[in-house]
C-alpha cells in the first residue's frame, strides 16, 4: 500500500523534501504514519507533537476534523498534506 506526503512551509526543511511516497504493509492510521515519520526524520518531532494547534493535515483534500483526527485511516493511494499554521497578533 502506498501514501503519498507532502510537507508544505517549513515543515518541508523538517522533512527534507516536499513529497514522499510511505509504502505500507497494512492500512493504517494517520497517528500511526506520524509516528514512523518521526522516527525517520526526528526533525519533525517537535511539530507533529504540536499537530492539533500548530498544523492543519488534509487527507484527500479534507480537513482531518471532520474525518476521525489522527486515527482517520490511510489506504492504498491516499494524500497526506501537512500545512503548518502559523498564530500571532
């Protein structure tokens, strides 16, 4: 199975590179890709430990809050986008 990622602002320097290709075994769920994410690229750590304030993550162009969060489920050619927000005032 395979999710296409993509990294937009600066989470793509975390990443280092703007879209990647995760090949699955199984189906899985968006925390769960995070998690393997960080653990190949630690740089991304600090920002997806900070996913629901400080990024937006769209699955197929939707926002993940009115999927099921960070347990939506991935499937066989499914977009990830990480977007991060950016607060001040």
């Amino acid at each position: 199975m395979a999710v296409t990622v993509k990294f937009v602002g600066s989470l793509r320097a975390y990443a280092g590179k703007s879209t990647l290709t995760l090949e699955l075994k199984k189906t899985a769920s968006l925390r769960k890709i995070m998690e393997t994410m960080v653990r190949e690229k630690p740089k991304l750590k600090a920002s997806f430990n900070n996913a629901r304030a400080g990024m937006l993550i769209l699955v197929n162009g939707k926002e993940t809050s009115v999927l099921k969060g960070l347990d939506t489920g991935l499937n066989d050619g499914d977009e990830v986008v990480f977007v991060p927000v950016v607060h001040g005032g």
